[in-house]
C-alpha cells in the first residue's frame, strides 16, 4: 500500500508579532523567518518522519525549488512533482506571543493543477493505496471524483474551508481530519458530539477525526467514538500541528494500528511540534516522538 500526497507547497514568510493585526492598524513584527511549508508539504514530511514513504504530487514555479529540496532530504518520493512557470504558493503568517497564527495564503502555482496532470499521476495509483487531500489546490473536486473511482483510501483536510467544502459529497472519504472551525462551517452545529452526529449521520462508513486544540482529539467511526488528550507542551507556534497530526496518523494507519494508537501517536507527535517554530522545520522524527510517548 503506498501514501500519495497530493498537496499544497508554500514558501512561509513568518512574522512574529505581539497581537494579530486589526483593522486599520499598523503593527511591527519582531522577528521574521522563512519556513519551507503548505499543508500538503507538510503532511508528507510528518508521515516521513513517521518513517513511511510517501509519494508528493503538486506544482511549484521556478522560486520553489527549495521546497522540492526540502522533500527529498526529509525522504519524500519527489518524481511527481511539477515545475510550473507561474510563482510558488506563499504563506503569510502571523504567530502571536501566545503561540497562535493566522494565515493568508497566495496559492500560485498550488492552482495550476490540471486534470491531465492528476490524470497522469493517479495512473501510477491504485484500489487501496491512500490519497491524501487538502484544500490548497485546485481541482479538489476532481481529485475526489478520480481517487474514488480508483478505490483509492482518501483522507481529506478540509482546510482552507470554502463554499464547495460546505456542499459537497465526501461519501468516497475514508477519513475525514477536521478542526472545530471546519466542522461548525461543514454541521452548522457548534459543540463536538453535534458536529460529529451530523457528520456520521450523512457519512455513516467514514471516519472523523475532529481536533479540538488544547482538548485534544475525538475519533469517531460505525464502531465506536475515542477520546484522545492533549500531550502537555510549552506552546511556541501552533503552525502545522494539525498537518503533522495528519502525516502521522496516515502513516499509523498503513502501520495497520488500530485508532487508538494511531490517535495517541498523532497527538504526542503534534504536541512536539508546537513547541519548535515554523511549519515542517518543527515536525519531529518518529524517535523522538516514541521517547516522548
Ligand atoms: O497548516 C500550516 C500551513 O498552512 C502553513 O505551512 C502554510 O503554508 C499554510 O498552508
């Protein structure tokens, strides 16, 4: 069974500022770095850390060549990936004192992937490997069509939510990874049990995994509903916690571990990151989250 990535690639220009900027205001960050980042890279560099191979697809122009690097040094199958000659996806960040962020995201060359292309590199794929999805890229609606027809497992992050999120059919979606926000904007409902009843209720063989920050994560399936805590950490920058949850709980889940493992191994490996700053530069290695577990 083998994990395709197909994902986003930004260039993070991260800036550290005592509060999120307001309207109207002008603010002075102090400090600024860039981090190699998006939450499809990031996704694959957790479930390589996690020590799987995965297989990354999606297009960067000609000023993305350091993510390609990034990829290959930290063990992602880059063959893929393609060049374009538009400009690289960038991610502006805000990470205030307490750890937050908020993100603008330019999509660039993340919104040139075509249907020939997907075409072209599902081809490759087949009944039972896993397709990883966010939604930075564009032609999602296609990538779901085609990994279902294929029988591919699909495991979604419906993350930037937008209006095709909140409508569309995620039936072919085998696990569905979500934060409360996503869930409120894809239920209309406010508290997690609700959010998760209506999620089933429409998708009754997926399974959700909805993440709730500092309460941790809540699993639910046909078979049962698991309860996972937060690991306790020295929050430094909360940017990619929810990507390395992902990568790890994909990589978990081709492990053959149950939900619960998975789940426990996901959580210990986010909590690690959020201590470190940026994205895929603060997403730990699988020793050092079983050290920490
Ligand atoms: O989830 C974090 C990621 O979101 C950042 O790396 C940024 O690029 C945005 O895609």
């Amino acid at each position: 069974m083998r994990i395709l990535n197909f994902g986003s690639l930004n260039i993070d220009k991260v800036y550290k500022v005592p509060h999120f900027v307001r309207p109207g205001e002008t603010i002075s960050s102090s400090g600024y770095q860039c981090f190699p980042g998006g939450k499809g890279l990031n996704q694959s560099i957790a479930a390589a850390r996690a020590g799987h191979r995965v297989c990354h697809a999606g297009s960067i122009g000609a000023d993305g060549g350091l993510l390609e690097e990034v990829l290959s040094a930290g063990g992602v199958d880059t063959r893929y990936l393609r060049k374009t000659e538009g400009i690289t996806g960038h991610a502006l960040i805000q990470v205030s004192a307490a750890g937050e962020n908020c993100i603008i995201l330019f999509p660039g060359s993340n919104h040139e992937n075509d249907r020939a292309y997907i075409d072209e590199v599902l081809s490759d794929f087949e009944r039972g490997d896993i397709l990883m999805l966010q939604n930075e890229i564009s032609n999602l609606d296609y990538l779901l069509q085609r990994g279902r027809e294929k029988g591919m497992r699909i495991m979604l992050n419906p993350s930037p939510m937008d209006d095709f999120l909140r409508t569309a059919d995620l039936s072919g979606v085998t696990w569905l990874m979500l934060n409360e926000t996503e869930g409120k904007e894809m239920t209309g409902e406010e508290e997690p049990g609700r959010i998760l009843d209506r999620l089933l209720g429409r998708y009754p063989d997926m399974q959700v995994i909805l993440t709730l920050g500092g309460d941790g994560a809540v699993y639910r399936s046909r078979d049962g509903e698991i309860s996972q805590p937060c690991y306790p950490t020295r929050v430094v920058d909360t940017t990619a916690a929810g990507d390395t949850f992902t990568g790890y709980f994909a990589a978990a889940m081709v492990e053959g571990k149950s939900a619960q493992e998975a789940l426990r191994l996901a959580a210990c490996a986010a909590a690690v990151t959020v201590s470190g700053e940026g994205a895929s530069v603060s997403i730990p290695e699988r020793r050092v989250v079983e050290e920490r577990m």
